[in-house]
C-alpha cells in the first residue's frame, strides 16, 4: 500500500503537475457529465493551487471576490495554514474556512 504524500509535502513542481493532472481528469469528468466527479476534483485542484501561494498576502479583515462566484465576496478572519476562516457577505454571517487560492483579490474601484 502506497503511502500518499499531503500537498503541504509536494514540491512547487510536484504541485504544478498534480494541478495540471486534475484539470485534465476534471475537464473529462465535464464531458461525461459527472456532475459530482468534477466538483471532487476541482476542489482538489484549489487545494493543491493553495499551497503555491503565500497565506502571508491574505490579511485579516480583507474583502476578497469568490473565484468561480461572481458577485459573492468574503472578509478574511483570520488565516490557519491556507485556509482563510470568515464569512460570505450579505449570507448569514455563518464562519467558513476557504482555500486561499479561491480569493481573488478585488479591482482598487471595488474596494
């Protein structure tokens, strides 16, 4: 039995791939429409994405957009590894936890 390796393990170049493989199973998965496989496997692909990023440049109190959620934002709480724990706006204020690589930064004209 293999022991599989955590993402916070990989290597930038391990990750990149790791991305890439995912994608291309996603964008199969897509075409044969498994709804639920791509969901799996896109939330895998933000994972492996968050660990290439600086959990440093994501800053308590920040507003950032939902990748993939256009018109949906969310405050950053505070950081735990590559997660940023907060709440949507506009939602119930009910804390959640993202992978950082979901939070794009907004346009200075949004802020």
């Amino acid at each position: 039995m293999s022991h599989e390796k955590r993402y916070s393990q990989y290597t930038e170049y391990e990750l990149q791939q790791e991305i890439a493989t995912l994608r291309e199973k996603a964008r199969k998965a897509e075409q044969m429409g498994m709804v639920n496989e791509l969901a799996v496997l896109e939330r895998k692909a933000a994972m492996a994405k968050a660990y290439l990023l600086n959990p440093e440049d994501f800053k308590p109190g920040e507003l950032f957009e939902i990748e993939g959620d256009p018109g949906a934002y969310f405050k950053i709480d505070y950081i735990n590894g590559v997660f940023a724990w907060g709440y949507r706006l506009g939602g119930a204020r009910e804390e959640e936890a993202l992978p950082i690589s979901l939070l794009k930064k907004l346009a200075p004209d949004q802020e």
